[in-house]
C-alpha cells in the first residue's frame, strides 16, 4: 500500500509538472449553450426522485405546524417567493415557448445564457408522450375555478390535444373514467400513466396554496357542480400522494418554475405536508395519512 501511494504522488507531480492535465473549459455565454454554469446541476431521467429541500427556502415552516397554521406559513412563503406569473397567454402552446423550461424532454437538454436547462421537445402531461405542439390542461379545471390559478405555470400543463380532451372538467376520483364529468382518474386511460396520479395531486394542492378561494371536498358527486371553485376528491388525491413518489419530472418541473417565477409547489419539496395540512378533513383522510407515521 506505502509504495503504493508514492508511486501514485509521484506520477500526479509530473503531470502537474508537465502541464498534462486538461484544463477545464470555459463556459459559452451565448444562448442555447449545451454546458451547465457551476451552479447548475444536469437534469437526469428516472422512474422516481427523493424529495428536496432546497437551500433555506423553507426555512419559516417548522415541524410543529399543522393544519390552517401550515397552509396559512405556506401561503406567506409563496406569497414573499413569488415574483411574479408567466402568464397563461405567455405559457403557449409549442416547444419554444415558456413551457420549455418546465416540462422538457431531458434527453434534449440544452442550457441558456443563464445556465438555466430546457429542452426542445415537451413531455405530454398524463401520457409521458413526446410532442412539440400541444394544449394547456388545467389540472385544477377552469369551471371549477381554475381561472383564478390558470396565470401561474405550476397549475396548466402542456398536453396532446385529444388526451386534453378525455377529461372535460371531472373531479380525480380513482378508478372512473367519464366523459359525463362524473370523475376521472388518468391510471384509467389507455394513454395514462399511472403514477401521473402523485403529479395531479400535488399540483391540486399547490393551488390551495396559491390561491386561498379555492376548496377542496371529498363528495363525488359535486364534481358536476361548477359553481363554488371546489376540487375533488381530497381522500383520492392525498393517497395517490402517498402511494407516488415525487418523479424526477416534478423535479425539473419545480426548478423551471422557480427560475421563471421564483417560487415553488411545496408539496414536491414535501410531500409530507399534505397529510399535515389535511389529514384531519375527515376519518377517511385520517385513516389514510396515518399509514405515514
């Protein structure tokens, strides 16, 4: 091992004597370089992604709080973070636009001038389908109330057309599947993808977040009532929260956001704070989140 290691410190000395080792390359400022700044970490593709935290951003949020004591810290970070919306208008609807920073292919990962990743291709929200041109779906549906979020890239996401269409403006209840807006889950089409359930959740709660006119109910049958800005089911949702874990897509999703708005959906950071929010709507949601503990 000793002669080892000398003879180890021996070579390095002469490279670095010999100026042979490679020195590093400066980054292109130009736009739509391919190198990352230092301060940029390369985005990857996977099945699943562990939860961060990111820097001190939740640094006001305490482990004590639960309930409307949480959703109310919650709110005010949001609010102090966010430094404005992209706009629904300016979102639009090719793989130029905003939503290349949000829901890119990252196999066609490319940097700007800042550092910042996007692709050139879109992920279709549901499906995972590659696409360059699309439609807006309102995860929280506009005659539900979506309107009041729909400015906010967090909410609308980019998908193909005719798997747009399949929804209407249902609630998520798992396992229907209706065109009558009785209810959807999109584990139930064909084009779905199941663990796309742990995506609608979390974005649904992040609009309880954003916007304090919102509901949530946990009665199915007023996923047809359009009148009170509710969504639905909470029960369904907090489970597929659990049951998902958060995806190396809702990854890329949270930095593109925060770097276009400056601020986050918390329940990708932390999942865990859904069932510290809500567990308590009722024995259903409690029995549910207390397979957590």
């Amino acid at each position: 091992m000793k002669k080892t290691f000398i003879f180890t410190s021996i070579a390095l000395t002469s490279l670095l004597l010999g100026g042979c080792l490679p020195t590093p390359k400066k980054k292109s400022s130009s736009s739509g370089s391919d190198t990352p700044s230092q301060s940029t970490v390369v985005p990857v593709s996977g099945s699943g992604a562990t939860s961060v935290d990111p820097g001190d951003y939740y640094a006001s949020i305490t482990d004590d709080m639960t309930g409307d004591t949480l959703l109310k810290a919650l709110r005010d970070l949001n609010k102090a973070r966010k430094t404005g919306e992209v706009g629904y208008g300016n979102m639009g609807t090719t793989a130029t636009k905003m939503y290349k920073y949000t829901d890119y292919d990252p196999d066609t990962v490319k940097y700007d001038a800042k550092g910042q990743p996007y692709g050139t291709v879109i992920i279709s929200f549901y499906s995972g389908n590659k696409m360059t041109s699309f439609n807006r779906e309102h995860v929280w549906p506009q005659t539900h109330g979506g309107t009041r979020v729909e400015h906010d890239i967090h909410m609308p996401r980019p998908t193909i057309p005719s798997e747009n269409s399949s929804r209407g403006h249902s609630f998520y209840i798992e396992g229907m599947k209706s065109k009558s807006n009785d209810g959807w889950d999109p584990a139930m089409e064909d084009f779905g993808k199941e663990d796309y359930r742990g995506d609608s959740a979390r974005i649904i709660f992040y609009c309880m977040v954003a916007n304090s006119t919102l509901t949530l109910v946990d009665d199915g049958s007023r996923s047809s009532d359009t009148s009170n800005n509710e969504m639905g089911v909470i029960s369904d949702m907090l489970s597929w929260n659990l049951r998902y874990a958060v995806q190396d897509r809702e990854q890329r999703r949270n930095a593109g956001a925060q770097y276009l708005q400056g601020n986050r959906n918390p329940f990708i950071d932390h999942p865990e704070y859904a069932c510290r929010i809500w567990s308590g709507f009722n024995s259903k949601t409690q029995q549910i989140c207390s397979s957590q503990s």
